[in-house]
C-alpha cells in the first residue's frame, strides 16, 4: 500500500535518528536546543501541536480506536476497505500524472481505477496489482514539487500530524477531484477514518523506535521529508553527497589512544 511502501526506504534514517536507543545527555540536549532548522521556522508552534497529537490524541484515541479496529475487524475485510478508499484517489492520481508529464503512470492509475472499479466490486479487492497495474499514488502536492513550488514551511496540524504548506495546498486540490469531490461529507469521513486506522495499524510496529529515539519530533519530520523526496521522484530519489570526513581527527583520536 502507499504507506508501507516507503517504510523500507526510511528505515536507515530511523536507525540513525533513534542511535543506540539511549537518551540524550546533558550536552546532545544542549545541542538540539540551539539547533535551528531552516524548514521549520514554526517549531515553536509545531512542538505543542505534536505534544497534543501524540500525548493526548494518539494515546487516549487513535491508538485505543486502532486496536479495537483490529480486533473487531478481521485483516481482509479491513484489507478490503483500504482498498477501497484508495481506488477513490486513483482519478486524481490520474490527473497529476498527467499534468506531470508521466503519460506512462497515468494510463496505469486511470487502467487501476477501471479495473477495480468493475472487476473489484468497486475497489474492494485490488484486482489490478494482481494483473501488473501497481499502484502509482501521484498527488497534487507532488505535482507542485515538479513544477518547481517549493515545501514551504513545515507544518504539525492538530489531528492531521505533518505536513508542508505545498502539502496542505495539495490535499485540498486533491479532493476536489472526481470522484472525491462528489462524496457527501459522512462519506468524506468515513474514507478519512479507514486511511487514519491503516496508517496507524501500519505503525504499531515502529513505536518503540519512535519513543526510543532521541527527539521523536525530529524522527517524525525527517521521515516525513524523505518519503515526500520517495514519491516525488517515484522511488529513485537523487543520491545526496556525502560529508567530507577530516581524517585528521581520526588521527588525533588514535594519538589519545596511544
């Protein structure tokens, strides 16, 4: 699924946010302190907005509503209603391929949407991946990206967690598309309910390295940053340069060592 599908590309940044699982001392907290990130000039309103989601709303509603969820509701019938509310964004994926220039991966999200839509019983079952047609989830927010919009500020919005304001933009724009845009809103909720409870169940296994990690806020918007970078170039982002290493201090450390 779209959300599983990048996990496996975030896991070294995990391993590198979370360390040796231990916590900071007294000087790395000093150090994040005084750190400044350029993507986030709104972190000292962003940091309580996380504080609520995963203190209070996480804690005392989504977690609890997503256990429940899974032990009420068996895995395929769950599996099936996922696959429902995302063959409903496959028009919009559709649409932002094209006006991407990705001819290619549009036909295959417009070819998803027909399939599922018929031979699916309307998206219950996921009959196109099984005929080669995987999913390509293009969105609006990604279309900004390729025409040249940058992220904007990072943003942490109550309930909704991370996002940019090209993300907020592109959700928005997203919806209005068909047939998203023709949904009555029990109907809106209903789909936004399934995707939270997916979401949530697919991060069941990862909570032990976000609370061992030494800032989770830091965690959650580094992994944000690099699954954008994931499906903005479509599974192949650019390699980034690696930092000059001065051998010169591996050399001072071998002398104390000595």
């Amino acid at each position: 699924m779209r959300k599983s599908s990048c996990f496996a590309v975030l896991l070294p940044l995990m391993l590198l946010v979370t360390g040796c699982a231990s916590k900071p001392d007294n000087k790395q907290a000093q150090q994040q302190t005084d750190y400044r990130d350029s993507r986030d000039p709104l972190e000292t309103i962003n940091r309580p907005l996380w504080d609520f989601n995963y203190d209070i709303l996480d804690k005392y509603v989504l977690r609890p509503a997503t256990v429940g969820y899974m032990t009420v509701v068996p895995k395929p019938a769950r599996k099936g209603l996922v696959n429902v509310a995302n063959n409903l964004s496959e028009p919009a994926s559709f649409l932002n391929g094209t006006l991407q220039a990705k001819p290619d991966r549009a036909a295959i999200s417009a070819g998803r949407f027909l399939v599922n839509s018929t031979l699916g019983l309307f998206g219950l079952f996921d009959v196109a991946t099984r005929i080669g047609l995987v999913e390509q989830g293009e969105d609006f927010s990604q279309t900004l990206a390729v025409w040249g919009v940058g992220d904007g500020p990072y943003l942490m919005l109550p309930a909704l967690g991370p996002t940019t304001v090209r993300g907020t933009a592109g959700g928005l724009v997203d919806n209005l598309y068909f047939p998203l845009g023709l949904l009555n809103t029990p109907l809106t909720l209903t789909r936004a309910a399934i995707n939270a409870l997916d979401g949530r169940e697919q991060l069941m296994s990862m909570e032990n390295m976000l609370e061992e990690s030494l800032d989770p806020y830091a965690f959650v918007k580094e992994s944000y940053y690099q699954r954008q970078l994931f499906k903005i170039y479509d599974g192949n982002p650019p390699k980034q340069e690696e930092p000059e290493v001065d051998e010169s201090v591996f050399d001072d450390l071998l002398d104390d060592l000595e």
